[in-house]
C-alpha cells in the first residue's frame, strides 16, 4: 500500500496528536493515505473514531511495544 503521508506524534499528549491529523487530513486529497504514529493511549483512542466520524477509512490498526500505528485513507 502506497503511503502519501506520515504523521509521527511519539512522545505528544492528547489532544496535540489529534489536532495534527486534522491539520494533516484537511492538506490531503481524497484517497490520499497517511500513517499516524502515536505513543499515547488517549490520543489511540481518539484518532481511529475521529477519522472515522469524519468519513475517513481507517485501513489499518496497530499496537505494538505501547505504540500505535493508524494507516487511514482521506475519503
């Protein structure tokens, strides 16, 4: 899958990763795909329903040694 953006957000508390990915979604073109890194559980919390509330597909979620990564296509 090709990956037209990343977002790494290791080490940002909630809300600053969430408002990242909103900044960075609303740069993208539909069908755009971006990786979300993110090392706070708050911030793993929000970001997959928040891109889905907002139309987004969230293609893949991982949790892997208290990081997450979020691969999601702007609709």
């Amino acid at each position: 899958m090709k990956i037209d953006k990343e977002l790494d957000t290791r080490g940002r508390t909630c809300p600053l990763p969430l408002l990242s990915l909103r900044r960075l979604l609303s740069q993208m073109q539909p069908g755009e795909v971006t990786r979300v890194i993110v090392s706070d559980e708050a911030s793993a919390r929000e970001i997959p329903a928040f891109a889905q509330r907002k139309g987004n597909d969230v293609l893949l979620a991982e949790h892997h040694d208290g990081e997450w990564t979020f691969t999601i296509r702007r609709a």
